[in-house]
C-alpha cells in the first residue's frame, strides 16, 4: 500500500468559533468522526456517532 493510500479522506461537517466536527474515511474503509471542543477531541466510530447524534436530539427536546 502506497503512503497516498494510507492518507483518511477528511470533510469538516461543522464548524463555530470554538468547536468543530469532522469525518475521516480511513484506509480500511471505517468512517470515524471527530468532535473538538477546544482542547478536548472525542473521536467516535459510525455507530457511537449515530447513537451520539440521537442523545443531541434528546437534548434539544428536552430542553
């Protein structure tokens, strides 16, 4: 496998003065999603991030 190969295909989903959300599509074919809240990155595999994305809505419905 070539170093280009090895390189995640990246796309920002998010982003505000203090926090960003992005998806990388490894090498291996796994989607991984990154969360950063200044210092602080959470990294989630797809299914952590579906299961992430349905407490936010729980969230905002609660509130």
């Amino acid at each position: 496998m070539t170093q280009k190969n090895k390189t995640p295909k990246t796309k920002t989903l998010g982003e505000t003065s203090n926090f960003i959300v992005w998806q990388a599509e490894e090498p291996d074919g796994e989607t991984t999603y990154h969360l950063e809240l200044n210092n602080l990155t959470v990294h989630f595999f797809k299914e952590e991030w579906q299961e992430f994305l349905e407490l936010t809505k729980l969230l905002t419905i609660n509130e």
